[in-house]
C-alpha cells in the first residue's frame, strides 16, 4: 500500500437522524470518487454502504460500514454510522477513533433528536465537525431553520458557507459564498459535472450579507487574519479556507454546506470541505494513556517511527471467523508480526490486515499511524482494547459502553436450536457489547437484554440468518421472593419410621422480621450445653430448606430472623432427618402466621429529557408506581432521578421515547428487593 503522508489522511465519520440521508451522502461521494460505478438507492435496498440483509430490508444502517476512497491526493477513511437510538454505541465507538464528522441534517426536520445526542457524543470527545442540510428538494425545506436550529439547539457556532439556489420549488443548485459564485449541477451526467455561473440578482443581496459574517467568522479565528481583513476588508480564498480550519479543529465554529444527495447536488463540495476544513492525524492532540508497567501516563504522536498504538473499537464474526477495527494512532501494524495486548495483558499475533469497503476487503501488508484497518488473528481482543508494541505497552481510556436497558426471554424451537444457541448469543455479544444473555438459575429462563425494542428484533433476526437458530419469545418473568412482616412461634413434632428405623423432632421456633437485604438469619436461645451441636445444625438446615419455597406463591424468603426457643424431652431419640422435617414444618406454620408478604426487585433510574418534557415524564413514573429522588436541572436538559418496581418498566424505553419525541435517554439498574406495590 503506497504510504501517504499524514496530513494528507481524514478519518472521518457520518452521523445523523434516522432517515436525514447520509447513506445516500455516503453513496454519492464514494459514486464521485470513482470508488462505485453505480449509484445505490437506500429506498431500493442496494445502498453500498448497508450490506447487512436487515439493513437493505429495513432501509436503516445498523452497523458501521468502513471505506477507504482518494480525493485530491487525500486519503480518506469514511465511516458511515446508524441514526436509530438503538444502535448509539455504533455511533459512540466510531467518534471515539474518528478525527472529524459530517453532520447531515434534513432540511425539513432540521435538529431532530438523534442529532442532538450524537452532537453531545461528539462534545464529549471534542471531534471537529461540517453540517452538511440535506433534502433542499423537499417540501418544507428551510435552509434558514436549520441554522438557526443549530444555533438554539445544540450551541453550536454555525457558519454557512453556502446557500440554496431555488428555483420554482426545486433546488437547482448553490450558491458558494467563499468564492462568490453559483454551481449548478448537471442532471444528464448525474451531477458528475458542475457549471460555474454569476449568482442570480435576486440572491446577490443574501449572499452578500452571508459572506460578510462568513469573513467575519473566519478572521476571528486568527490574530492575523483579523488584522489583515479590519485593514482590508476582505479575505482571499486561501485566508478564508485557513481561517475556517482553525475554527473547525479548536470546535469554535461549524461549518454549513447544503444540497440535496438524492438528485446528486451538492456533494462534491462536502467532499471539498473534508479535506479543507477536517483534521488530519496531525492536527488532533496525541493519544495519552496508562503504562501499565509504570503506571505513568504516557504520550503517543501520530508517527511511523513511535511505538505502535492501536484501539479495537469493533469487533466482527465473519464466515464464523473473528475479525476487528483498529484505529492506529502511532507506529505501524504489520502482518504476520506479535503484537501485545495491554488491557488484556496478552500477546497477539496479527495474520492478516485489510482495508475494508462496505462489506469487501483489500488485503494490505500495513497500516501505519493514522489509519484504520482490519485485523484478523487478534484472538482475545474486544471492544475497547488496546494493542500495542509488546516493548512499550500503553492502555488508552477504554470505550464508555452504553448498559442494556430492555430484555426478553427466549427459548429454543427444537434440540437442535438449543445446541447452537449458546454459541450464537456468543458470537454477537462479542461483536455487540450492548447486547448481552443471562440464564436465571432459578427459572431457567434464558434473558436477552439490549438497547431497545428494535436492537432486540435485529439480534432475534441474526440469530435466524446468520446462525439458523429459531426461538420462540416471550416477557420475562419478574423474580418475586417472600418476607414476613410480624413475629409469629410455632411448635412442631415429627414422628415416623421410615426404612425401618425411628425418626423423630420435635421442636419450638419463632420467626422476625429483620431490615431489607438481610438474608437469612438462624439463632439458637438455647443454654449452652442443653442439646448437642448436630442436632442444633440440623434444626438450621431445615429451616434453610423450608425458605426457599415461601407460602405467599413458592418463592425464596428473605429478610427473616429464625430462632430456635427449645428442642423437646427426648433428645437421645432425636434424629438429623426428623429435626430437619420438624424445623420445616415449624417453619412454614410460623410464617404463615407472621404476615407473609411478596417483595419485588425495584430499579434505580436515571432519565436526561430536554426540560419541556419532564413534567409529563414524571407523571409516568407516578402512574408505573415510581418514586421520585431528585430532579437535576442542566442546560437546557433535566436528569431525573427515581426507585421503580421492575414490573412496570418493560416497554419503558419506547414509552419514553414517544413521551420525550425521542429525545430522552435513559439507564437502569437493579436498585433492592421491598414490599410489592398493591394492582
């Protein structure tokens, strides 16, 4: 693979809301870079950039799908991500490795919510970005709103640096403002060919006012500049592209592009745009981790000749093979060389590197600093790891992993399914760290858990494609257990002979109520001395056994004190077995005194929603029975805090969503078992 030189690399990502059209951005840049020969539809399930079969059915990309394409001697690596909630950490592991994004946004819906958590993805790793308002060709397309929705929304510093050309409710083309000119795309060649024409009067005034502010943002980025433009009054194109850039990688301001994808206008500009504004390896600040050795932090430049450093942020099964995304921040990974593994502490052996586009591969001998490749071999990596020289090993921050929020419980159709299933949720929580399955040991229940209704309906449909494993689904089942809420004392004997021998018990005992998470409890009031230490031990085995099938509904008890009170006359003729039956009964007759109640496992929550919609939020906390802690107020944003029954949380997150129009987020974790809610 020829080497090309590090300022000349972009490692860029495309992010959005679902249906906003960056598949369709992603298809046209890689049609004009002469990487496809064809144009693929989403809408017609051929889009190059969604090679999964549930992607081309449902018109939505789920995973991320990697290229590599040349532009004006630039390299650039294009990453093109899912806009559905659902698959946010998809999303959150590529902005961790990428040096820029392109943000589209539709020109009717403008800032919609998954934009706005993307957004604050991208704050949080502090990646550059360009706005991309696609579907001008739209009715209710408002350029205008769009801006301003960045603006209000999101706190961004929008520049545009181009306008719609409109004409009879059709985009024609735009107007650029760096250049002062009008690019009018040519619909025969499909958009290949660009001419270059005088900006209409009518919009002369518009562009004008456009490109003041635009100089005017762009030489406050520079000391220089803004001497060289209060002196003269205008900027060069040179200047005004320098200018952008620095604003664009210090994330002070954002560019804004225009267009419509679908009729092929517009999009050669974006790619302009990558190149001018975005960051190379050069520009973004090194990576600094952990010595594993020393436990210092340590630096690492983007160079060829540092110590090789290198983040999995993906992992793939292909063809039942392990294969994984690494982004290579400093030295160079080669084929057939060990490489070591500092999370894991472990060495690896690299078999084969490839550059991959969509969903076909080009095998390369190296990747060096700047690049992201995939690798097959690296047996024990995953999401999240660090790979290094095994002479200087350094562990970056890992990846910040979304928790599962939702679940399901499946079984499988036939013994053969149930032979594969194991090995299938294997293989895809590997490659998912959003997804994960649990077995409940005392249900048996087999629970798969994700990050939504839809994340769980794609993992149901792999398991069907991908592995031919069918299951049958169904709600999971709450796990009650039982308690008491009173002291209550009982007196039991048994006396029977079993196998020809006598087995007799008889004792008296009392139950109390201890505090919530106690367990069980086994006390002996008797004197020291009165009764040997055998029998006292079979009295707390069967009080033991008794508690795991409560009297309320057969589940375990908890949170229960039993005290022995005194064992009855004949002790020599006391056995171990007939003490155990004896506690057993005792047991269950004084609990069915002492007020027997069901507990039920509660959540501990934390919802952000935007601040207009935590009123209703909390309305529905109060109608699933939840109780409210604290809400936090933000910018703009409010985190609530509060304790649910798990019972009434299956659903929550599509009822949030359609609560929240999709802009609330949620976590949930298991909080305490407490007295079942009445209804």
């Amino acid at each position: 693979m020829p080497t090309v030189h590090l300022s000349k690399i972009r490692n860029i990502g495309i992010t959005a809301h679902i249906d906003a059209g960056k598949t369709t951005l992603s298809e046209r840049i890689l049609f004009y870079t002469k990487k496809i020969h064809k144009i693929g539809e989403v809408d017609e399930g051929s889009a190059t950039m969604d090679y999964m079969p549930q992607e081309q059915e449902r018109g939505i990309t789920i995973t991320s799908a990697a290229t590599t394409f040349h532009w004006k001697n630039h390299e650039v690596h294009l990453i093109d991500t899912p806009g559905h909630v659902d698959f946010t950490i998809e999303v959150e592991r590529c902005l961790r490795v990428l040096d820029g994004v392109v943000a589209v946004l539709c020109a009717v819906g403008g800032v919609e919510p998954q934009t706005e958590t993307v957004w604050r993805q991208a704050d949080r790793y502090r990646v550059p970005r360009i706005v991309f308002v696609n579907k001008l060709d739209r009715i209710g397309a408002n350029f205008s709103r769009a801006v301003q929705m960045l603006r209000e929304k999101l706190g961004a510093n929008p520049v545009p640096i181009q306008l719609p050309l409109m004409g009879d409710d059709e985009c024609l083309g735009v107007i650029d403002l760096i250049r002062m000119k009008a690019l009018i795309w040519d619909k025969a060649s499909l958009g290949a060919e660009i001419s270059v024409e005088d900006i209409p009067a009518r919009l002369l005034e518009d562009a004008r006012r456009s490109r003041q502010f635009m100089l005017e943002s762009a030489a406050e980025m520079e000391e220089d500049l803004l001497e060289f433009y209060l002196e003269n009054e205008d900027l060069d194109e040179k200047q005004i592209i320098a200018g952008l850039r620095q604003g664009v990688i210090s994330n002070r301001l954002v560019p804004v592009l225009c267009g419509s994808a679908l009729k092929n206008i517009g999009v050669q500009p974006v790619i302009d745009a990558i190149i001018d504004f975005l960051p190379s390896p050069l520009d973004v600040p090194p990576v600094s981790g952990i010595n594993p050795v020393t436990g210092a932090q340590e630096t690492r430049l983007p160079k060829i000749k540092e110590p090789l450093c290198a983040l999995a942020f993906k992992v793939l099964m292909d063809q039942g093979r392990k294969a994984t995304f690494l982004r290579v921040y400093s030295g160079e990974l080669r084929t057939d060389t060990e490489v070591y593994n500092a999370t894991r502490g472990k060495k690896e052996r690299v078999a084969r590197l490839f550059q991959l586009h969509a969903n076909k591969r080009e095998r390369i001998d190296s990747a060096p600093a700047g690049s992201i490749a995939l690798v097959v071999g690296l047996k024990d990596t995953i999401t999240g790891d660090t790979i290094t020289d095994p002479a200087a090993p350094l562990v970056l921050e890992s990846l910040d992993l979304y928790k599962p929020v939702i679940s399901i419980a499946i079984e499988p159709e036939t013994r053969g399914d149930q032979e594969k299933l194991h090995g299938a949720l294997d293989k895809i929580s590997l490659e998912d760290p959003t997804f994960n399955y649990t077995e409940n040991q005392d249900t048996g229940q087999l629970i798969i858990s994700g990050m939504g209704e839809l994340h769980l309906e794609i993992i149901l449909d792999r398991l069907q494609r991908e592995h031919d494993v069918h299951v049958r689904t169904g709600k999971p089942q709450v796990l009650y257990k039982e308690t008491i809420l009173s002291s209550a004392s009982a007196h039991a004997k048994f006396d029977r002979e079993i196998h020809e021998a006598r087995h007799l018990g008889e004792l008296t005992l009392r139950v109390e109520p201890t505090e919530r998470g106690a367990g069980l409890i086994f006390e002996s009031a008797l004197p020291p001395d009165a009764a040997p230490q055998e029998l006292v031990e079979a009295v707390q085995q069967g009080a033991a056994e008794a508690m795991l099938a409560g009297v309320v509904s057969g589940n375990e008890v908890v949170d229960v004190r039993v005290r022995l009170l005194e064992l009855g006359q004949d002790q020599a003729s006391m056995t171990n077995l007939g003490l155990k039956v004896a506690a057993s009964h005792a047991c269950k007759e004084a609990c069915e005194k002492a007020s027997p109640v069901l507990l039920e496992p509660f959540m501990k929550l934390e919802i952000t929603v935007p601040d207009e919609f935590v009123g209703e939020v909390i309305a529905d906390l109060n109608s699933r029975k939840g109780r409210l802690d604290e809400v936090i107020p933000g910018a703009g944003y409010s985190v609530i805090k509060a304790v649910c029954p798990l019972a009434t949380m299956f659903g929550y997150s599509t009822s949030l969503r359609s609560l929240s129009q999709g802009r609330g987020v949620f976590s949930m974790q298991y909080s305490h078992y407490d007295v079942k809610t009445s209804g």
